[in-house]
C-alpha cells in the first residue's frame, strides 16, 4: 500500500515571498503519478501541478514547480511570488497506474499567505 | 466544459436516515471516483467506476453505502441508516482514462453532509 505523509501542518508566507511545502511518499511501485492540488476555504479541490514519475525533469506551472526526488521519495512544492489567492489546504496526492483507480492523498499543509 | 457537479451541496439529516448524493461528471470523462473527507483529513477513497462499471470499492465503503451509475454518465452514492461517524465532506472526481495527460481527476465541489 502508497503512503503519503505532509509534515508541515502549516505554514505562513508573505506576500511576493516564496515558500515550498514538503511531501514524501513510500510505493514499491516504478510506474507512478504525482499531484499537488488546493483546496480554498469552502471551495472546491483544484489540480495545481502533475508529476510523471518517469520524467527527471521537474514540472512547472506559472509560479509553481516541484522538485522531485525519485529515489528519496520526495516531491515539494515551491510557491514562488506568493499572492493571497494562494491561501489554502495543499494535498500531495499519488496515483499508481497499475490499479488506475484511487488518488491516496496526505493529510495537507494549510498555507496562509499574509500581507 | 462545464466541471464536476454534485448535489446537493449540503445535507443535515438525523441519525438513522437515508440519504442519497448525486454527482455528474464532466461529460466526456468515463471514469468517475467517490472521496470522504473528514476535517483536517485528506480525501480518502470510497470507490471507482469505468463507464457503469464499478471496478474497485474501499473497505471504508459498509453495506450501508452503495453506489450506482446506471448508464455511465451521472452517479448516486447512498448511505442507509446513516451514523453520526458519516458527517463528512463526500467529494466526487471524474477523468478520462490512464495514459493521457487528461487522466488527472478533477473533482467537484462537494456535498457536506451533518448527521445530527
């Protein structure tokens, strides 16, 4: 079984700063998917970025990017330019191909992004 | 593109109801996941359906819940007889299949049920 484990229950940023939340994994598996996805206050679950684990090369979206570390079973993500929009729950989450079905999620890490 | 939907968005029920959700998909996605969500939790998976299918089903999901999706397109998830331990964030998510890039799930906004 994947486990998924957010050490950082929350964290706190200012504004136009940059702030990288951790997530490390455990699979036995090669063949996998990795997600960071936001969940605002009282509003609905949102893909941030996706990871392949077969490309070395870290992925990017606009301000985000991840650094992902195969063989240490890690995958963090950067917020660079921090804007308030950004507050909210982080959930790394993993997706093993082979069974094609469930997301296994993290427990999160609440971001506030202050003035 | 219209996104995942789920209705209703909020349900109080007393103890010992049935209550039953609804979630529709974006329309072209075949595959289509049910999540609970309990405060300060992530989601944890219910169960999974390919097309009408229902593939996989979590030992979270009791024989008080069950779940349909009679002609591939919108689902119902029901729970019997419903336990105060069932208040929760109950979140749907649809895709297409793996091995695209389009096989990200992406979720609707929720029904928040409270079993008082």
């Amino acid at each position: 079984a994947q486990t998924v484990t957010q050490s950082q229950p929350e964290m706190s940023v200012q504004e136009a700063e940059t702030v990288t939340l951790s997530c490390t994994y455990d699979t036995s598996e090669n063949n996998y998917y990795l997600f960071w996805y936001k969940q605002p206050p009282s509003r609905q679950m949102i893909l941030v970025i996706r990871q392949e684990a077969y490309k070395q090369q870290n992925a990017t979206e606009n301000r985000f990017s991840v650094n992902f570390q195969k063989a240490a079973k890690s995958f963090s993500l950067k917020i660079s330019d921090s804007q308030l929009g950004d507050t909210a729950m982080y959930f790394c989450a993993f997706f093993y191909t082979g069974t094609a079905s469930k997301l296994t999620f993290g427990t999160g890490t609440r971001l506030q992004v202050t003035l | 593109d219209t996104g995942v939907s789920q209705d209703p968005r909020h349900k109080i029920t007393k103890r010992g109801q049935n209550v039953t959700f609804r979630c529709d998909p974006i329309s072209e996605h075949n595959r289509l996941y049910w999540y609970r969500q309990t405060l300060g939790q992530g989601p944890e998976f219910l169960t999974y359906f390919q097309n009408e299918a229902q593939l996989e089903k979590s030992r979270l999901l009791s024989d008080r819940f069950s779940a349909e999706r009679p002609k591939g397109s919108f689902s119902t998830l029901e729970i019997q007889r419903t336990e105060q331990g069932d208040s929760a964030m109950y979140l749907c998510a649809s895709s297409l299949p793996t091995g695209t890039r389009t096989d990200t799930q992406y979720f609707g906004p929720g029904t928040r049920l409270t079993v008082l």
